[in-house]
C-alpha cells in the first residue's frame, strides 16, 4: 500500500495506493469477464475464473481488461466513461523507437518510469519486510541505504550502468 500525502497539507487525508493478487483470480464486479474479447478461454479468463483489474475511487470504480475499460459511479454503480482500450503499447514503443520519435508514443515515457518505480518500491519494501519513507526529489528512499542498493545490482564486467544517471 501506497499513502501519499494530500497536497494542499492541513491534515487533510492522505492518499492510498493499494495493489492485491488475487491467484490470477478477480471478483467478477460488474461486466468484468463477460467481453467476449476476454471470455473465449485464453489465458485471461477460463469458465472458472475471471482476470482483470478493478481500480477503486472517490467516486466510483474502474474495470480493465485486456478488451478495454469501463466505470461505474456512485453507490448506484450507474455506467460511466469506457472504452475499447488503448492499443497495443508494444508495438507502439518499438515503432516509436524505430522512427526516432517519442512523439510517436501515446503516453510519454516518464508515464512508464513512474508506474515501475511504484512496483520497484513495493518488491524492496516487501523483501525488506518494512515501511519505505520516500525523498521524491531525490527518487531515493530516505535514511535506507540497504533499500536503496536494491534499486541496481552489481553489473559483470565490462557491463556497467553510468554513474548519476
């Protein structure tokens, strides 16, 4: 679980994170599983489980499946925003890479650099059994070097990572 704290300060609540595995199993909210995207017995879905991903909110929730995405708002769960999904992201990061153009990509890359640190940061805390204080100006844990030596490991040579990158 993730908190980060509310960013006007005062008090104010602060902000969770939180990611579960389930066994390769989800709660079938909603739809969730029902695509027929999803549901011809690949490795996403079987007549016994169902796969996805369902994101909590202030205000509703978000089901994401290969297929696509759709909300519901409310306690009343009432159908909101979705779509189709968003493409196939590997195939537009080779393509973008073999034009020479991140303008190419439909998110830009610091979207996928924050997304694994947030993973990167939850493997140390949980291989360390312990909570991670961040300093975000720095990427660094704070007070931790033992955490902060598993962001890297040691490279065979002549393979080596520059230093202050």
């Amino acid at each position: 679980m993730f908190e980060f704290n509310h960013p006007t300060g005062g008090g104010e609540k602060k902000k969770i994170l939180q990611f579960e595995v389930r066994h390769w199993m989800t709660n079938p909210e909603e739809s969730l599983g029902s695509r027929s995207s999803v549901t011809d017995n690949t490795y996403m879905t079987s007549a016994s489980n169902t796969v996805g991903n369902i994101f909590y909110g202030s205000k509703g929730f978000m089901l994401k499946e290969v297929g696509g995405w759709e909300t519901f708002m409310g306690k009343e769960r009432t159908p909101g925003e979705s779509d189709k999904g968003g493409g196939d992201h590997y195939q537009n990061f080779i393509d973008a890479i073999k034009a020479g153009n991140p303008k190419k990509l439909t998110a830009p890359i610091e979207e996928g650099f924050y997304s694994c640190l947030l993973i990167h940061l939850a493997n140390i805390s949980y291989r360390l059994g312990r909570t991670l204080h961040i300093d975000t100006g720095k990427l660094q844990v704070i007070d931790d070097v033992e955490a902060n030596r598993m962001f890297t490991k040691e490279y065979r040579k002549p393979y080596t990572l520059p230093e202050n990158v």
